[in-house]
C-alpha cells in the first residue's frame, strides 16, 4: 500500500500534538510496510526539500519527507496562508502522482487545512481521500460564531462531507462529530490514538486492499 499523507505540522515543525501523532503514525506505517510520502510544511528555508527515512523493518514499507514552503509571503489572515499553502501541497502531490505513474492508493489529509488539497487530489486524479481529525475548530474556538470560525466550520464539514472515510481517535470526538457536524455515524471509524494498526486497515477498507500490515503492496 502506498499513501500520500497531507499534514501542516510534522518534527521538526512542532506546534502542538498534531506534529507527534503523526510522526508516530508514520513511523508506525512504515513498520507495518506501508509505503507512506508525507508531504508538509517546512519549519524554515533551510529545511525546503526530501528526507528519505528509508525501509522499514519488514524489508518493503518506506516513509518520505516532502517538505515544502509557502509560495506567498504575506497574508491577511490564517485562510489565506492555508489556501495558498495548499497550492504547493497540491503541486508537489501531483508531481509524486506522475512520477510513480499513478500508483499511490489514496491521500489522508490532517485537520481542515489540507482539506482543500486533498478534494482537489481526489476530484482531479480520482485518489480516494480520508480526512484525520484530531481537533475542531468547534472545539478549539468554544463555538465561537465569528466569520473566521464560520469559514473554518464551513471547510471541515465539505472535508467530512466528501471524505471516504472520517478517522478520529476516540468514541468521544466521533460523538463530537455526529452532534456538532452532523456526520454520519457509519462514516466515522476509530483509531485509537491514531495508532498505525488501526489506521492501516481502514485504509484497507477504503483501497480494497485487504492484505495484512507487513505484505507487499497489490
């Protein structure tokens, strides 16, 4: 299996838990033999550019590094970083895509800021796309009814609306999800703590790839 993972923070870009919970999944993918191309947002100039971790311990999972930066300086406000920002996600996932002659199985995209990349992948070359939520701005904004959370809402609820699949990593934060955003429940799967077991067959329920974490990729 061979995953192209969308994430605004990953190390050494920390900003809060999103930058671990990721690294562990990735790390933890690649274990299981996953091939995982994360592509993320540079913490400076100097950082611009691939990290290849390399092969995991089963001999064929691999995990790679696209750090990237954002192509416009100066920015009003957080949308317009995040939709700009996404631009260059979109670019360098396509450029991945072209180069592997189209052989990535589908896209996970974190939180609402790589929503509008990942629909844009999946409209544009047909790659199924899971949304991971780890917060919301419901959550992280006390339900604020301001246009920027409004708009931020607005986002996360097409990310759930066209997503294949929605992974969360609790029973709590899927109740969040059917009362506050009105997802549906069947929609909604589980990972606890997001661990890499978990998500990987999840993953296999939207590929079709039903192969055990540890065998080499259809």
């Amino acid at each position: 299996m061979r995953i192209l993972l969308l994430t605004w923070e990953y190390p050494p870009r920390i900003v809060g838990e999103l930058a671990f919970a990721v690294r562990d999944l990735s790390e933890g993918l690649r274990k299981l033999g996953v091939e995982t191309i994360i592509v993320t947002l540079a913490d400076s100039p100097v950082a611009l550019g691939v990290e290849d971790k390399g092969i995991g311990n089963s001999g064929i999972g691999s995990l790679q590094i696209i750090r990237v930066g954002n192509p416009v300086g100066t920015h009003i406000h957080i949308l317009t970083w995040a939709m700009t920002l996404m631009t260059e996600f979109e670019r360098v996932s396509a450029e991945v895509y072209y180069r592997l002659n189209g052989n990535i199985d589908l896209v996970d995209a974190h939180e609402w800021l790589c929503v509008t990349a990942a629909l844009n992948l999946k409209d544009s070359l047909n790659l199924p796309f899971v949304f991971s939520i780890h917060s919301t701005e419901a959550q992280r904004s006390l339900g604020s009814k301001g246009p920027l959370s409004q708009a931020i809402k607005s986002i996360e609820a097409i990310g759930f609306g066209e997503a294949s699949r929605v992974i969360v990593g609790s029973q709590e934060k899927k109740i969040h999800l059917i009362s506050d955003y009105g997802v549906p429940p069947e929609k909604i799967d589980i990972a606890d703590a997001f661990r890499a077991e978990e998500v990987f067959r999840i993953y296999a329920s939207v590929t079709g790839n039903i192969k055990e974490p540890g065998l080499p990729r259809g």
